[in-house]
C-alpha cells in the first residue's frame, strides 16, 4: 500500500505524457493486483484509497495548478526520484516477497515435477514479457487515443 502512496504523490507532479502513461500503469496495477488479491472489505477499501491519499498529500505539498505543480527542473527531479523509489519498492516486494515466497521457498513447488516447476519460471518470464510488450506498446496507445 505503501507504494500505491507513492504512486499517488508522482501523479500529483506528472503532467501530460508522464501523466498519462502513469495511469496506464496504475490502472492496470491495480487491475490485477485487485484481481489477486483476496483482501477484507476494509483493508480493500483502505488499498483503494491510498492512490488518491498520495496524489491528495502530493497537492498538498507541491500545490496545485500546472504553474506550481509541473515546471520547474525541481520538479522533475523530485518526480524522478519518487518514480525511483517507487520502481525500487516494486522491484523489491517482486523479488523478495513474491518470487522468494512462490518460487524459491515454497516446499511445494520443490517436490513437484521438473515439468511444473519449468512452468512456474516460464511463467514469470511470460509475465516479465508482457510487461516489455505493454510498455513498447504504451506510447502507440496514447497517440491514437
């Protein structure tokens, strides 16, 4: 959740193309992670506000309107920086928490057939794929639209 506040606070200081291709990714996040993730009511409620607490809080600290939010080098050095510590919090929860727990320690898929666990990891690289495909194809999807 943390990162979905992350997230939030990048968008309050994205604009245009930055802007767009980072709800993309959001939507898409939040897409499926909602469609993985078997959450109580509650703490699905409080995943679903943590993007607008972050563009909200962003707002709050950058200010508002294109002339305050957008311009600047400052700004786009703050935008990348929250872009990089959101990029790392994802590159760490996959590696760490998700592919360690699902692939590497799980005693389950350690005991199943050679033929399973080839699948697990080519599904991971399938994944991975699909990701590069969505980002190559990304920019194409916004200049039509």
């Amino acid at each position: 959740m943390i990162h979905s506040l992350v997230i939030g606070f990048t968008l309050a200081l994205a604009s245009g193309a930055d802007f767009e291709s980072l709800v993309t990714a959001i939507l898409f996040h939040q897409l499926f992670e909602g469609f993985l993730v078997w959450l109580p009511p509650v703490l699905s409620l409080l995943f679903a506000l943590t993007t607008p607490a972050g563009i909200l809080s962003g707002l709050i600290v950058f200010g508002s309107g294109h002339e305050s939010a957008a311009e600047g080098p400052g700004a786009k050095v703050a935008e990348g920086v929250l872009c990089a510590i959101s990029a790392g919090m994802l590159i760490y929860a996959a590696c760490v928490e998700m592919l360690a727990a699902d692939i590497v320690l799980d005693p389950t898929l350690w005991r199943a057939s050679k033929g399973r666990q080839i699948v697990a990891l080519l599904s991971v690289m399938a994944g991975a794929v699909g990701m590069i495909l969505l980002e190559c194809v990304t920019p194409f999807l916004l200049m039509t639209g």
